[in-house]
C-alpha cells in the first residue's frame, strides 16, 4: 500500500479514511478485471462500471435526492470523496478511474440542474451502473474556447432540432445518454448556450468516428443531422448551458488533480521497489546518490500536489465561495508533476521502462492526457491569473 500519512491532515475527516481503506481493500482484490485487451477497451469499461456500480462506489458520483430517489450515497456530491476515489482508483488501475469520473462528469449536468424527473430517470441507473454517461462540450473548432462551440438546437414546436459535431467524447460509442451543450441563440458568445439530453440511438446522432489515443480509451466524434429531441430533455434553462458546463468543471476538476496523485504515487512505489532489488556497481539502484536525489524530488512533488488538491476539495466542500483558482493550481500542479514523476520512474527503469504493456509504461501513457482535458495546463494558468486580477 502507498503511504497514507495523508489521511492524517486536516483537509479530511473520519468517514473520508474510512471510505479509503474500504476502497483500498476493493481495489486490491478486484483490480484489474480481467485485464485489459486494448483492442475492446469499450466492452471493459462497461464491465468496469457494471463492477462499480455493484460495489456501490458508483453512488457517490451523484446526490442522494429526497428520500434517496436520484441514488447517491451522500445528499450533495462531495469533493473529497470524489478526489479520494479517483486517486486510489488510479493507482491500482487507470481505466477503472476513467469509468468511475465519466460516471460522475456525464451526468453532473443532471445532478446540478436536472428537473427531478430527469434525475430520477437517469441518476438511479448511473449510480447503479446500468446506464453509462457522457459529457460533450468540445468541439473540433472549440476546446479550451468553449465559448467558440457551433453545434447548434432550434427550437422546432415540442422539441429541439440538434445539428453539428462534438469531438473528444469519453465514453462515446458505449454511452446510453450524452449530456450535450449546443447553441440556441439567445445572446452572442456563451451567453447563448444550452445542455440537451440525448439518448444513445436518437435519429439523426452518429457515432461511428472512434478516435484511437494514446492510452486507449473509448472515445469518439459525434455527428448530429436533424437530431430531433423533446423539449423536456432541455437541462436547466435556455442559455444558461455555459454557466453549468463551468459548474460541473469546477466540482471535477480537482479529482483530475487526485487522479494524477494516484498516478503518480503508484509510478513512486514501483520506482522504490525496483531501485532497492536493481544491482549496481558492487551495490544497488538505490545506493547511488543521484537515484536518492531523484525520488526525493518525486516524492515532494507528490505531497505538494496533494496538498494542493485536498485544500482545493476541501474548501469547496466547506466553503461558500467558488472554489475555481484553487481547483485551477491543483490540477496545473498535480498534472504537470505526476508527468515529471512517472517520466523519472521510467528512467529509474531504464530498458526494462520501455516495455510495451509493463505497468510503468501503462503509467507513462496514461498520464499524458491530464495534462489537456478538463483545461489544459495553459488554460488553467489563465484561469489562475484572471481570478487573481479579479480579486
């Protein structure tokens, strides 16, 4: 097991260690199902969300609603929960991370802004596993520049008529619904922006363009043509779509920050047992002093990153106030650093590091992508700096 001196910190309290070493106990009997083979990595991240939806770890990606109707286990999404699962998630196994957050970011939009009719149709299934979600924000002409999306619905009697594409979608191609922000027009910019429920196998929805990455995941571009959806799939108000995309990035986006401590802390540990069984000039790895230097580096990298990432899901979870700068440094600081580290533990390696399926190299694949979702670390820096300008 990594280090848990961390759950000693202020930042947490004692249901949070509990529901740690509950997960811990899971993930080492559990992970990886079955292994992964990279050429159906759609069908093992459903049987990752059925796993997780059976264990009950799914229901903390939405709220519990009245009397337990919408099937969270917790009656509001709690950030540090959210940041605690994803870190232990992602150190025993990075797909069983993904299938977790696209739960918790695909139907976010519901959870914030949904009617209750619509989370109670949808958030019971995605606790539970049975349904998996999607969240489609970007677009090939709009990524980091949401405000810049085409996709656009009209309004046409009862319903709403989608056209346009949406690009880098997790989890498209095996989701039964997407949450999809288009524009309606009602003001220039992102002022004129809306979210849609759109289920899987809607007339007019394409997704046969599969998009192969880096570290294999199931994603994909979506077509809409003459998608016609019932105007009670309108998330929240018209024109308030950037508003809640926002929303949902700030509660998520400090568990990329966990999600990238986990990484790191896994490519840690596996450094440290390799460096101290590696002969090396009449001693071993760990001897030299360069090596020491090296994982001390790794490690401060590691307990800065965290630090940052816990106070960010602890004052969102404990404080009135928008937490988006804080969110901001943590996943600038946790992205970068768990990149640096795993790139350092691969080096440790040596030969051994490039060994295509090893889990060093899984490691190295993986973690290039937090660096760019969610914000890339170029946005984040915006971010941070225009809330400091603003305060």
């Amino acid at each position: 097991m990594a280090d848990t001196a961390w759950l000693d910190w202020p930042f947490l309290q004692p249901q949070h260690v509990a529901l740690f070493h509950e997960l811990e106990a899971w993930c080492s009997a559990s992970l990886p199902i079955g292994g992964h083979a990279q050429d159906d990595v759609g069908h093992t991240c459903r049987r990752l969300v059925r796993a997780l939806g059976e264990a009950g770890w799914l229901r903390h990606g939405v709220p519990a609603g009245p009397g337990g109707a919408w099937g969270g286990a917790l009656p509001a999404l709690d950030s540090r929960t959210l940041c605690i699962l994803r870190e232990t998630l992602a150190r025993h196994d990075c797909l069983a991370d993904f299938a977790f957050a696209m739960q918790g970011l695909g139907s976010a939009p519901i959870s914030l802004a949904g009617s209750d009719a619509q989370r109670r149709q949808y958030l019971p299934r995605v606790a539970t596993g049975q349904a998996i979600a999607a969240f489609a924000l970007s677009e090939p002409g709009a990524g980091s520049d949401v405000a810049a999306l085409a996709c656009c619905a009209r309004r046409d009697g009862d319903a709403y008529v989608l056209d346009g594409q949406k690009t880098w979608i997790s989890n498209a191609g095996i989701a039964d619904f997407y949450c999809v922000f288009a524009r309606t027009g009602e003001a220039p910019g992102s002022r004129g922006i809306s979210a849609f429920l759109v289920d899987a196998g809607t007339p007019g929805l394409d997704v046969s363009a599969p998009i192969p990455l880096l570290a294999p995941h199931p994603l994909a571009t979506l077509t809409f043509s003459g998608c016609r959806v019932p105007a009670d799939r309108l998330l929240g108000e018209p024109d308030q779509g950037f508003k809640l995309a926002m929303q949902t990035l700030d509660i998520f986006r400090a568990s990329v920050a966990a999600a990238a401590l986990g990484m790191a802390k896994a490519a840690l540990g596996l450094a440290l047992e390799h460096v101290r069984q590696r002969a090396m000039f009449g001693g071993s790895l760990a001897d030299l002093q360069l090596t020491q230097a090296g994982l001390a580096d790794m490690a401060t990298a590691i307990d800065a990153s965290a630090l940052l990432t816990y106070r960010a899901a602890w004052r969102r979870d404990t404080g009135p106030a928008r937490t988006t700068r804080e969110a901001a440094m943590a996943k600038m600081t946790a992205t970068e650093s768990a990149q640096q580290v795993i790139d350092r533990a691969q080096q440790m390696f040596g030969a051994a590091g490039l060994v295509a399926g090893s889990r060093i190299e899984q490691l190295y694949r993986d973690v290039r992508a937090l660096r760019i979702y969610e914000g890339a670390t170029e946005v984040q820096k915006v971010i941070i700096a225009r809330e400091l300008l603003k305060s």
